[in-house]
C-alpha cells in the first residue's frame, strides 16, 4: 500500500484536463450529455490525432517505399516513424519484427494462416483459454478444421480468473501453441502470462498473446512476458480504426510464408516466379493504410506524455469506484474478478428483470453508451450461463462522475421496466 | 419531451412492458405437430416453439423465449392470436407484421389493429436494430409451419438477415 506522500509526488493523470483533447467527449446523445463507456469496443481519438491523419493528407501524402520523391519520402518517414515507435513500446525489439496489419484480428489470422498451417498437425494440441475472443478463437477453429490438431481450453473459476492448476496438466509435450488473451474484453481479467508462458516454453511451445485490451492500459515488454507472437489493434489505444500490428520474433517470422501477396512484399518477378522481400515487408502486401498508420504515432506521443503508469493507476481507482457503485445496487450481478490487481476498467455484468439489450436502448436514451451482447465471446458468455451481458469500459477520460450518471441509469431503468 | 424519449417510450409501450412481465403462451403442448427453435445470435434472444396442429388449424401453440423485452412481448402477442387460426392466415398475419415493421406497409388482407395488442409494436420500427427481435417469434412460427408442410425436419432460424429485406 503506497504512503500518501509517495501518491502525491506521482504525476496524477487530470482526466478533466484530458478530456478537453477529446472533441468528441462535449457532444451530446438525445439531449444528454455523451457518456462514454464502450472504450473495449473502440476508444475517442484526440484533437492530435486526427489532426495527424488530416495533416498527413493536407501536407505529405504519397505512396510509401517505391517513390524518389519528397512527399514520397516524407510519406515513408510518417509510415516508418510508426514502426520505430512501436518496437520501442513493446520494451525494445526490432523494428522488423513489427509488422502492421489491418487491426489485432488481421495479426493473428496472420498467424494461424501461415505459421500454423505450415507447423501444425495432426498430434498437435493447441491451448487457448475459456475467456478468448473471437479473434483469438475462430482462426484456431478453422485451423483445427484444416490440419486435424486439437484445440484446448484452460478454464476459468468462478471469480473469472484461470485456473493456473489446470495449466500445468493441458499444457503437454505434444502442446505446440499456447494463444491467450493479456486481459478480458468480457471480464476485465488480467492473466498471468509470464507464468502461463513459462509453462508453455518448457514444453517447447510457442506462446502468442491477444494484446488488444491490455496495450492500452498498460505498459507492456514482449520478451519480459515471454511472448513469440504479440497482437494488438491501434484504434483501441486513441490510434485510427484499420491499424494494427503483429510482433513475432525474427525466427519465426523470417521462417513463416506470406498469405497476401502482390506488390511491395516482393524483392524479384519474373513471369513464373516471384521472391519475397525481407520482415517486415514480406507481410506488407499492398498500398496500407498510410494515413492511419502515420496518425497513430500522434496516439502514442499523447500516451507518452500521459504516461502509462499514470493511466493504470487512474483506471486502477476508477475501476474501484465503479465497482464499489455498482456493488450497492442490489438488483445487479457482476461478473469477473473482484479485486483490481486482477482486472481492468471493464466491467460485466446483469440487472435482474431487464435484458442487456433493452437495458443498452434505455441508457443510449439517457446518453449512456454501453456494449451488450455476446462481445465476440459466445462460448464464454454461454459459460456464464447468459447469452448477453451489458458491458461497461473506461480509459483515461472516463471520470468517477460519468460512474455517477451510470449508477443513477442504472436505477432509472429499473424504474423503467420493472416498476 | 425529447423526442427520442417519446420514441423510447412508444416502443416500450405499457402494453409491451405489460406482456414481457407476464408473457402469454408459455405452457408445454401434448403432442406437437411442429416443434421449432429460434434465435438471434447477436441479441441473445432465443424462442422455442411448439404447435399441435388439427389439419391446417393452429389447436394449439406454446412457446418459451429468453430475450429482450421486445422479443418476449412479440411471442407472448403471437401467442394471444395464433390459436384457432389457420396456417395460411398465420402466414398472412406474419407478412403484414414484417410489413408493418419494415417498410410501414401492410401488404396483406389483414387488420392488424383487430389483432390482440400486435399493432402497438409499430414503435420498434424507430429503432431498426431491434426489429429482428419483434419478428423473432414469428420466423420462428412461419418456418416451422413451411417445413412441416413440406415434410421436412426442424433447424433453428434467425431473423438475422431476412428482417431487413
């Protein structure tokens, strides 16, 4: 437990400051001010980013790598500059491990697509985990459809953590893959993946981690966690929607065949052949999304200057707050870890008598933007026993007084429906 | 009033919050003729459905939905209506509600306002997402009606794509 004056002399993030970068934050919904808690689905954008990406088109568009000149080189540098960032935010890899894609679900489709079918068979066992979302599921389905290898999942116990005993046993020798989110988009659950990935590796298993939910709001090194493969999307971290990447160590990328192909992904064409150009370029098919791509750096730069720690450590007190909000209403269910050492500013959970849907529509009525639904998590959700849940998520904008409108929602629309 | 209020409040009309407390219909039926599931995956709404058929007569209709409140009113109003009608009138009737629901026409030779509190759904129409969950119960019926005429066996069925056609 930290003294109090070691809290006052950490920069404390000014959520109300922050918000004043966040353009959209002041508009209003059906004559309610916008409440914004829907940030696990996607997350607002600062004035700095999208100034980014409008300036990138206003002052410097053309295409990257090919062109000799200026805003051709100009262009690059925006596109490359990207790259840099990143292999330095992932604890200082190389930058041509980073390779960008379409958002976290192109990345590990990337994966299965082309490392698993070329190494995977038959014996093999694949181990994901019971809280996976789709993105993180449905290509390990299609690969097990396509080479006969088994899928595995570690469970969940009854407070939504895993159940690390279960680890030790799924986790055999005949184990050639171990695929895990870093944090829930349903529970808010943040695994251990250093411990699971030990596990993994002494199996000789590779580990490859969903880092969708837990990049944003928190500082991550790849290698300290132990992952070969890493996969996150910048839109839920302030970047542009269509941007994303896959890390995956040099080895098993240099080793792993395109699955796109086309221009700028090959070094020599002939009529009848073709070679591949050097990571990361070889899984660069394509004119990408320059645009998008050279306005996250500006998405980053803003996280830099807020400062991670700074944003966990808010998400950390907001999450209790909400948490201690929503345990006083007795007519409500929670789902997910209790503790916020374990879990992130995403909260489930189920007003009795009113189902998420309807529940959604009365809080979009009050401005109130909350998820509902299976969250691309069938399997999980149906494991709750539901098939819908109503989902709210913070990031650094999110104020204790947006939990206070929420709270008092949440009454009304028991009123609403119930009596 | 804002005038989305006034638009929640017309689909969540009394009458609707009134059936999805106390949904009509739900009771086991003695050997059914047809039996057939439905659901939106994307909702989490899910209806089963069981008709006893007396030639092509509904003699009797039981059915037991989980999911939102438009989706558990829609049945428990299908319910109230359904029996004692024959399979063509209830084809009818389920065309003039997607009708009414979509386009705001009512093809068909039907008065919707003559039947039970059907018509009062017509609010769901301002809210386009949550029109599958008003015809739920309804493709449910219909499809299960046209396989048994067809001699065929029972799938579930989703109004995912055919409610916006």
């Amino acid at each position: 437990m930290e003294s109090a004056t070691h809290t006052m002399l950490k920069e404390r993030l000014d959520s109300r400051k922050i918000r004043h970068d966040f353009p959209i934050l002041s508009r209003s919904v059906h004559g309610h001010p916008l409440v914004y808690l829907d940030n696990a689905a996607t997350t607002q954008k600062p004035i700095s980013v999208i100034e980014a990406e409008r300036d990138y088109y206003l002052l410097a568009n053309a295409n990257v790598h090919r062109g000799i000149h200026s805003l051709a080189e100009e262009a690059t540098g925006a596109y490359e500059a990207t790259r840099d960032r990143i292999a330095a935010w992932l604890g200082g890899v190389a930058r041509e491990e980073v390779i960008f894609t379409r958002g976290t679900t192109e990345a590990i489709n990337l994966v299965a697509s082309s490392w698993g079918v070329a190494n995977l068979k038959k014996s093999d066992r694949i181990v994901l985990t019971q809280m996976e979302h789709h993105a993180n599921l449905v290509p390990w389905i299609q690969l097990a459809e396509r080479t006969g290898v088994e899928l595995v999942y570690l469970p969940i116990d009854s407070s939504g953590r895993l159940d690390l005993a279960a680890a030790d046993s799924l986790i055999t020798p005949a184990t050639r893959l171990v695929a895990m989110t870093q944090m829930s988009n349903v529970l808010g659950t943040i695994n251990p993946v250093e411990q699971i990935a030990e596990l993994a590796h002494r199996q000789g298993a590779l580990v490859l981690v969903d880092g969708a939910q837990s990049i944003p709001h928190m500082p991550v090194d790849v290698n300290a966690i132990g992952a070969d493969f890493f996969a996150f999307s910048g839109h839920k971290m302030l970047g542009p929607t269509g941007t994303g990447a896959l890390w995956g160590r040099r080895e098993l990328l240099e080793a792993m065949e395109p699955v796109q192909f086309g221009g700028e992904m090959i070094s020599l064409v002939r009529w009848d052949r073709a070679t591949w150009a050097e990571i990361p370029y070889k899984f660069e098919a394509g004119t990408p999304n320059i645009a998008g791509v050279a306005a996250w750096s500006a998405a980053f730069a803003y996280l830099e200057s807020v400062g991670m720690d700074a944003v966990l450590e808010h998400e950390h007190t907001w999450t209790e707050y909400l948490l201690a909000r929503l345990t006083e209403l007795p007519f409500l269910q929670i789902f997910g870890p209790d503790d916020v050492k374990d879990r992130g500013a995403v909260v489930s959970f189920e007003v009795d008598g009113i189902h998420p849907h309807d529940l959604a529509q009365y809080l979009d009525s009050r401005g109130v933007a909350v998820r509902a639904g299976h969250h691309c998590a069938q399997p999980l959700i149906r494991l709750l026993g539901r098939t819908a849940t109503t989902r709210v998520s913070g990031y650094l904008y999110s104020t204790e007084s947006e939990v206070d409108i929420l709270i008092d929602s949440l009454q009304a629309a028991r009123r609403y429906f119930v009596g | 009033m804002h005038n989305h209020d006034h638009q929640l409040d017309e689909m969540y009309r009394d009458i609707i919050l009134d059936h999805y407390r106390s949904p009509r219909g739900r009771k086991d039926v003695s050997d059914p003729t047809v039996v057939n599931e439905g659901m939106n995956p994307s909702c989490g709404d899910e209806i089963e459905l069981k008709v006893r058929l007396a030639g092509d007569k509904v003699e009797e209709l039981g059915l037991h939905c989980a999911g939102c409140a438009i989706s558990v009113a829609s049945g428990s109003m299908l319910s109230e209506i359904a029996e004692g009608r024959t399979i063509g009138e209830l084809k009818r009737i389920a065309a003039a509600v997607k009708g009414m629901l979509t386009t705001g026409e009512v093809q068909e030779d039907v008065d919707l306002d003559e039947l039970s509190d059907i018509e009062v759904l017509e609010g769901v129409r301002q809210f386009p997402v949550r029109i599958k969950c008003a015809l739920l119960a309804w493709v449910t019926l219909i499809e299960g009606l046209e396989r048994y005429e067809n001699g065929e066996t029972v799938k579930p069925s989703t109004t995912e794509e055919s409610a916006i056609a």
